[in-house]
C-alpha cells in the first residue's frame, strides 16, 4: 500500500519551513532599508518606501498573509494528522501558527515603520 508508512517528522511544518525560507530569500533580493538613516525621507516629513518599488509595501504584507493560510491550511491536512494523537497535532498546528505570526509580525512592523 502506498502512502501508509510513518508521518515525517516535519509534517505540519513543511508550509512554515519552505515559506520562512522563501521570504527570507524574498528580503534578500528585496533588500528593504532597515535604518532610519537610510531613508529618502530622513529628517523630514511624510511617508516613504523602504523598498525600492513602493508597490512592495503592499505586496510584501499579501505575501506574508498568503504564508499564514498556507500553514494554517497545511495544519487541517489529513497528512500532518496520520499516526498522531490529539495532543501532538495541537501542539504541532500552535507552534507552526505562532512561528509564523510572530515571524510575519516582525518582520512587518520593521520593514513598514523604519521610513515613517
């Protein structure tokens, strides 16, 4: 019989993984400001990109948004459940939820506020 062998070890983390190193590949390329200093806008008024396309600032937020349902929708596969018990899956889906969330938080708030 195919597929019926033991879970991976990873199952339920597989969406927080591969995504957290898809996005930290994403800023790597993006290369967002990260000092206020470095600004266009530093020492002035008014709002301003810290990337170099302004269209990442929404981007970037859908990106990391599209991240979380990912996990979350990898947490309600029948895959991730397989030869676990209840207390092991909850455990599992809270610490891929809040990795990612807090991940997401972060880097969001630091990438958005640093040129405002």
């Amino acid at each position: 019989m195919i597929g019926r062998g033991p879970s991976s070890r990873l199952s339920g983390f597989w969406a927080c993984l591969i995504g957290g190193a898809v996005i930290a590949s994403l800023l790597m390329v993006l290369d967002p400001i990260t000092r206020a200093e470095d600004c266009p806008n530093y020492g002035g008024n008014g709002n301003a990109s810290a990337f170099d396309n302004a269209a990442w600032d929404l981007w970037f937020p859908l990106v990391l948004l599209g991240w979380l349902v990912l996990v979350l929708l990898e947490q309600t596969l029948p895959v991730t459940r397989r030869h676990r018990g209840g207390t092991d899956i909850a455990v599992r889906a809270a610490s891929a939820l809040s990795l990612s969330v807090v991940i997401s938080c972060c880097l969001v708030l630091n990438v958005s506020v640093v040129c405002r």
